[in-house]
C-alpha cells in the first residue's frame, strides 16, 4: 500500500463513520433517550463494525482506539442530530439515508483492508459485507429494534455484498481508483434507498413460508 492509499482509505473510513453515527443518533432521538444515549448509540454503531474487523484482522488496537480522529464523528453527529432534530421531517427516510451512505463507504473500506493484508478475495468480501452490517447490527440490538438484516420485508446486506465484490473485482483486476469507488459507493447507496422505497425482498428461508403482514408506520415512514 501507498501512503496516499492509507490516508484516502482513514477519510473513507471517517466518512463511513459520520455517516453511521447520525443514523444513531437519530435513533436516539426517535427512542427519546438523553444526549448521553444518543452518543453511545452513535458511537457504537459508527465504530461497533471496523472494530470487528480490524479484531479479525489482528490488528491492535482496532483503529477507532488508536486513532483519536474516529471519536470525532460520533461526537459531531450527537450535536447536530441535538440541535436540528426539532427541525427535522421525513426522519425516518434521513436514518435509512445516512444508514445507506455508512453502508456505502464500510462495504468498500472495510474489502479494501482485507485485501491489502494479503486476505484472499471470498474472505475479503465477506469482512466488507461484516464490517457494513455489524455496527448497524449492534444499534438496532441496543435500540430494541427489529434488526434491518434480519427484517424479511427487507434488503440490508445484499447492497453491501455487491459493493464489497465489486470493489474485490476492481482491486484484483486493477481497476480500482476514486473515480471507481465513488460509482461502487454511489451504486450500493442507491440499490439500498431503493429497495427500501419500492419494499423489494429476497425469498424467505423455506419456500412456502409467508412473509409477515404490513409494516408498522413507525419503522418504515414513506412519506
């Protein structure tokens, strides 16, 4: 890896986990915990997945303790989430949003330290897919939400297994570069908005099985 690789690869990373950090927050907000909550929850959904693998990669410690730059996003996202959530609408469509960007970025940060390491490619795909899923994982958990990866009314991790193979495709093919992973990055934000907008699902685990009924209007706000 070059220099210039490593510093484009830590503002992804942050980038990543700004955008994760408001989903928490914003959750926080809709859970009416206090600015404290907010903070946790921001944080442990921001920084809960590039510890996992960065644990899984042995690397020690995890970025987010040994870089004071990642406690900066979760921090910024609890404050602005506190000052202009009086002012938000639509809040629902901002989680799933800034839930889609984190998931964006992770997928493709999360393939790219894999495959710098020396990981092999299928390993490699699937620690970005874990490190895009894992931290949103912990905040639905924590929140006592309906986890979005399990949700059968649902698609969370098939967005991020395409951009996670798809960036292993252009790194192995060497292909790989800005230009390319903004399209990767702006390619599983979209298929991951839509899907939601437009309730597309993947078939149930044992065919026959019916999907359950409509959503409630709190977890899944159209307008």
């Amino acid at each position: 890896m070059t220099f210039p690789f490593d510093i484009a690869l830590v503002w992804l990373d942050l980038a990543g986990v700004f955008f994760f950090a408001v989903s928490g927050s914003l959750l926080a907000a809709r859970k009416q915990f206090d600015i404290v909550g907010s903070l946790l929850l921001a944080s442990l959904v921001s920084l809960g997945g590039g510890v996992i693998r960065d644990i899984i990669l042995g690397a020690a410690p995890p970025a987010a303790f040994s870089n004071p730059a990642y406690l900066v996003p979760p921090l910024l996202a609890t404050v602005l989430v506190y000052f202009l959530f009086s002012s938000v609408q639509r809040f629902t469509s901002l989680l799933v949003l800034f839930d889609a960007g984190g998931l964006a970025l992770f997928c493709i940060t999360g393939t790219l330290k894999a495959l710098a390491v020396g990981v092999n490619p299928v390993a490699a795909v699937v620690l970005g897919v874990t490190t895009a899923v894992g931290g949103g994982l912990l905040r639905d958990i924590t929140a006592n939400e309906v986890p979005r990866l399990f949700d059968p009314r649902d698609i969370y991790a098939l967005p991020a297994f395409t951009g996670a193979a798809l960036t292993t495709v252009l790194w192995l093919s060497g292909a790989f570069n800005g230009l390319t992973a903004f399209a990767v990055a702006v390619l599983v934000f979209v298929f991951r908005v839509v899907a939601w907008r437009r309730s597309w699902y993947v078939p149930l685990a044992v065919r026959g099985w019916h999907r359950p009924g409509a959503e409630t209007a709190e977890y899944r706000d159209r307008d």
